[in-house]
C-alpha cells in the first residue's frame, strides 16, 4: 500500500499520497472529516476522516475510493 503523508506548508494543512506525489490541500469540513482539494483538477475533491486514539492524537485516516477505501494508519 502506498503511503500518505500530512504536513503543514505556508500556514496550511498539505496531504501528499502515492508513489507519483498527488498532493492536495487540507480543509476542516467537519468534526474529525476534512475535505481534500486536490492540485490536479482532474481528481477534484475527495473527503477524508481521522481517527483519534484513546490518547486523544490521531491514529489513523481514511479516504474513500470508488473501489474500496484507502486506510492509513500513523507510523
């Protein structure tokens, strides 16, 4: 499975995903959801929720697919 990575760039939130970079900018849609903004128009928007650990701090992330979704969890 590829890996995704978010990053804070120029006071923003950036997720980077795959093998080819596909990059997209973060925004809080709502409660632990964000709406992903991609930077090739052809991707468009995609949505993006995070899951918390008992500790509180995020654990993980998914993001849906037209085939199943993509699950991510922190390394």
């Amino acid at each position: 499975m590829d890996a995704a990575r978010v990053r804070e760039a120029n006071g923003a939130l950036v997720i980077e995903y795959g093998v080819g970079g596909a990059q997209g900018k973060l925004e809080h849609w709502q409660y632990d959801t964000f709406r992903i903004t991609w930077g090739d128009p052809q991707f468009g928007t995609s949505p993006v929720t995070f899951r918390l650990g008992a500790d509180g701090k995020v654990a993980g992330m998914t993001i849906p697919n037209q085939q199943l979704p993509l699950v991510f969890s922190r390394r």
